[in-house]
C-alpha cells in the first residue's frame, strides 16, 4: 500500500479549510468593490430621465432639438481623432457625455416623449441614446487600442519634420 500523500495531512484540514474561506472571502470583497466603483461611474456619467416639465414643446421643436443634438454628438466624435494625445480620448469623451446626457435628458422631459402621438419622436432619442453610447465605447477603444499608436505616429512625424528643417537631408 502506498503512503498517504504527506499535503493532504489530516492535521491540517481546519487550516486549509480557513485559506480557503479566506481567499474566497478576498476575491468575493475585491469583485464587489470593482462591480460597486464601475456602478457608480457609469451611474455619474448617465444622468437619471427627468419628470414631464412644462411648458412641453412642439412636435418640431422636438425633432430640431434632437437633430441639434445628433450635430454635436457626431461633430465631438469626429474631433475625437484629432485630439492630440489620442491616448487621452476617453478622458474628453467622459466630460462630453456626461453634459450631452443631461442636455438629452432635459429635451426628453420637455418634448413628452410617453404620449400616443410621439411614438416616432421617441424612437430617435432612443435611437440617439443608442448612438451615444456606442460613440463612448469608440472612444474608450480609441484610446486603450490605437491612441498609443496614433501619438507615436504623431511623435515620428514631428522628428522627421525637424530633421527636414534641420537640414539633415
């Protein structure tokens, strides 16, 4: 008969019975304190729908809000690749978002997107809301992904446009 493996000695179960729980206990309290941080944020850049406010608007007034809100979605997001550093994107696209929201917010409050008759006009915000944060994952995945490359690209262009200046060739 083999001898019993000398790491499974029965004299240390309790021991190994309590790293155990407390590794457990570690990851546990580390998963929820990342879930509760990333819950926060996300809360802190999406600004909660307001209540019906009056006077509510027109129909077209509605419609011109939400295309002038749809202009500056789409014009901040072409500035996004010519933001220098690239790297830094995401920060800037933050503080966009989160302002654009509220003004989103506040054109839903005051166009009564919950009636019949603004079925249509409330298919765009949804659908402009959509579009918005699709955009913040662009911009989080510029950033991580290509931002690095794009200011090292930037950086070589800026050293070969000295060099031409310098005369070196």
């Amino acid at each position: 008969m083999s001898e019993p493996d000398p790491r499974k000695d029965p004299r240390y179960r309790p021991f190994r019975a309590a790293a155990y729980g407390l590794y457990i206990a570690v990851v546990v309290a580390f998963c929820l304190a990342i879930t509760i941080s990333v819950t926060r944020s996300v809360a802190a850049m999406t600004p909660e729908k307001k209540p019906l406010s009056e006077p509510v608007l027109s129909y077209r007034e509605c419609l011109d809000a939400a295309d002038e809100l749809w202009s500056r979605l789409e014009s901040e997001r072409e500035r996004l690749v010519r933001t220098t550093p690239a790297s830094k994107v995401d920060r800037q696209w933050m503080d966009f978002r989160t302002t654009w929201f509220q003004r989103l917010r506040e054109r839903e409050a005051q166009c009564a997107l919950g009636s019949r008759d603004r079925v249509d006009l409330k298919e765009v915000y949804l659908q402009l809301e959509k579009v918005a944060d699709l955009y913040t994952i662009h911009a989080v995945q510029y950033a991580g992904e290509v931002g690095s490359v794009v200011d090292a690209l930037h950086g070589a262009f800026s050293t070969a446009r000295k060099n031409e200046a310098a005369g070196r060739f």
